[in-house]
C-alpha cells in the first residue's frame, strides 16, 4: 500500500522567557518579563498536514500558542518515531497541574484542613479525572500514534463514560481509565505552561475549563477501597478481600469482619475490587447513619410516619453521595 507523501518543516523550540503577546487573557492579567537565562534548543519535525489539528486544538483550548512545536510534541505519542513525544512535557505537565488545582483549593478553602485539601487536589488530578478531561474534549483524537491497541482501549473507556452520564467520579468507573489518555491531558497542559512562560495563573486560567466539573467539597468521593479501610479502621474492624479468576472474569469479595460486605466482577482486577469495595462503603454508611433510635419506621397510628421516614432516608442518601455529614434528628 503506498503511503501519503507527507511535507514536513524543522523547527526550533527556544526555551527562554520572553514575556508572550498575544494571549486572548483578561484584561486584568499582566506579565512581568523574567529574567533570560540560557536559552536550551529543541529540534521539532511539523508535519503542515498536522497544522490543521493544531489550529483545532487551540480552538478547544482558546489558547493561540505561540511555539506551536509544543502542542505538536504534546499531542506526539512515544510510538510515533518521527517526532519528540509528550513524555518530557508529561513530566513538567503533572507537576504544573497538581501546582494549580492546589493553589485553587487552598484559596477556594480558606477554613479546609490539609488533609481535606490534599483529598481535593488528588482528586482533580486523578488518572480517571484527567482521562476524562481527554475524552470530553477529544484530545485522542488528535494525537498522532502507531499504536491501534490504543485506540481500542480509549474507545472502551469511552463507550464506558457515556453509559454514566454526567456522574463526576474521579475514581473507579466501569472500566479502567487507559494512562495514556491521563499523560495527553497532563501535556497538553504542560504545552500552555512552558508557552506562556511558566506562568501558573494563566494555565489555570486557559486550562481550569477543561477540568469542569471541579471535584469540590460538595462532590468529593474519595477512592473507595481507601474509603473502607479508613472506615473500618476508626471502627476497631478487620477488612479482608479475597480474589479469584474464571475464564475472562475477575471476582472479588470483601469482608468486613468476618461478614460478606460487598462484591464485584469485571475483566479488570482493579475494577472488580473497586465495585466491591463501593458496595462495602453503602453498607458500612447505611449501618452507621440508621441508627434504630434516630429513625423511627415502624410507628404506628401517626399520619405521615412513611413520608418522614422516606424523606429522612432520600436524605441520608444525598449524604452519602456528597460526602457531606451524617444527619442526625432531635
């Protein structure tokens, strides 16, 4: 089969720090230049068939580059020999990102313990967060690979999102988040990051879009086998899991002294464990918010007892799923 001839220029990337000019930023942010040291050259093959998808991507962005050779290399995966890939820009792209959510949350949180705040940020920056950043706004799409298996893993992954909506699950979906999708995003980010010289407050000001929704507060859900361990442990409980494989399927159990708590299947050994571990977790916050005192089911002769009860339950389930406290009545 004969392949498409393919045009191509050389480009030179200059890592200095000259103040850009022509970000489409508020008027109220203002660089002051830094200043220059060295400036470090990297080679960079453009591909003029590729300039097009460029010119894309920074229509999703809103971000015009400058040194389009960055968003080229972020968006280059390792088996594409042709050009640099992302694995540099990855690098530089999740310390950026994890920089930037935290700042967010320290600011958006003035009153938040540390603990809670790092809970935030791991959760924004999560690899099933950012993988979902990259299929929402069809960064694969975009990224120049030799690898088919990738495809067909992304487009699982993908399939698996749309079957659950709108739900933000910055942990265990159905079907394990692919890496790969998780590094596209962190370069592409890195690629804004570098261009506009480093500086955090314009990545997050180009860049936070794309994370909507924010993991917040309101909407945490920490990992669930995490979840279960801390649980269980502030209860003075064991928790042991047991795994088994048949034919293409994974099981696994949970047991939470000694009782079966919860249990999952999936090709994935991670997703099995995950689905078991969520099940475990309504189990333990059910037993710990219904209380035989707090809620009273089983009156008899008062009109509206159902409803109460219906209406206190639907609330212990808004509860559980905003991670907010327990209620308890009077």
């Amino acid at each position: 089969m004969a392949k498409k001839k393919r045009t191509s220029q050389s480009y030179e990337i200059v890592e200095s720090y000259s103040t850009p000019t022509h970000y489409e930023a508020s008027p109220s942010l203002s660089l002051s230049p830094s200043p220059s040291p060295s400036p470090v050259a990297l080679t960079v093959v453009v591909d003029d068939n590729f300039n097009s998808s460029l010119e894309e991507v920074e229509v999703i962005l809103n971000y015009q580059f400058r040194d389009k050779s960055l968003l080229e290399a972020a968006l280059t995966h390792s088996s594409y020999s042709d050009s640099p890939s992302y694995q540099r820009l990855e690098f530089i792209g999740d310390a950026a990102l994890g920089l930037a959510v935290a700042n967010f949350v320290f600011i958006k949180y003035p009153e938040l313990d540390p603990g809670m705040l790092s809970l935030l940020r791991s959760a924004n920056i999560s690899t099933e967060k950012l993988a979902r950043v990259a299929v929402r706004h069809n960064l694969f799409g975009y990224v120049r690979h030799n690898a088919p298996s990738l495809a067909l893993k992304v487009n699982e992954f993908s399939l698996a999102i749309e079957q659950e909506g709108d739900e933000i699950l910055p942990y265990g979906g159905l079907v394990k988040a692919p890496k790969v999708l998780a590094d596209i995003t962190e370069s592409v980010a890195a690629a804004i990051y570098v261009d506009c010289n480093f500086n955090l407050k314009l990545l997050w000001e180009f860049f936070s879009p794309l994370l909507e929704p924010i993991v917040t507060v309101e909407n945490i859900q920490q990992q669930p086998v995490t979840m279960v361990y801390e649980i269980c442990q502030k209860e003075g409980k064991s928790v042991n899991f047991t795994h088994w494989r048949k034919g293409t399927q994974n099981f696994t159990n949970i047991f939470v002294n000694g009782k079966l708590m919860g249990s999952g299947s999936s090709e994935k050994k991670e997703i099995s464990k995950l689905s078991a571990a969520k099940q475990a977790l309504d189990k333990l916050w059910m037993s710990q918010a219904l209380p035989t005192e707090e809620v009273h089911c089983s009156t008899e002769g008062l009109n509206g007892v159902d409803e109460i009860c219906g209406a206190k339950q639907k609330l212990i389930e808004l509860c559980h799923q905003k991670q907010w406290p327990k209620p308890t009545y009077r």
